[in-house]
C-alpha cells in the first residue's frame, strides 16, 4: 500500500486509492480480495501480499502492455 501510494505521489500518470477490504466487501468481491494487502493494477493484473519494492515494481512492469518499437525518424 505505501509503495503504491509513493509510487502515486512521484508520478502523477499513477493512482492509488486504498479501502477497507471488510468495509467494502463488493469491492472486495470484484477484485477477489482473500488476503491483504492486495495491489490491483489496472483492474485487471495484481499482487498479493507485502513485497519489496524491487519486486513490487517488477510485478507492476509485467501487467503494463509492452511498448511498441520506434522507428528511427528517415534522413531527408
């Protein structure tokens, strides 16, 4: 949670909301919430548990979609 919410306030393209998991139990539901604390990454990929930051940011940079390559700009 604090690594998400730093991460959240270094970059202002990354948000981070925390909620109660029993305070909120639909939530809960949708994102099958078991254990905390869960990182959800764009509804769709997530973490469980606490990890270090290198592995947290690891798990985030394998849900974010693959960048296209770049084509170098052509001489004139």
């Amino acid at each position: 949670m604090r690594l998400a919410q730093s991460l959240a306030l270094e970059n202002a393209l990354v948000q981070a909301d925390c909620i109660e998991a029993t305070e909120f139990p639909d939530l809960s539901s949708r994102f099958r919430v078991y254990a905390v604390p869960k990182t959800v990454i764009n509804g769709s990929g997530s973490i469980e548990g606490s990890l270090p930051e290198q592995f947290f940011l690891e798990e985030i940079l394998k849900t974010l979609p693959t960048p296209e390559p770049c084509e170098p700009p052509q001489a004139t």
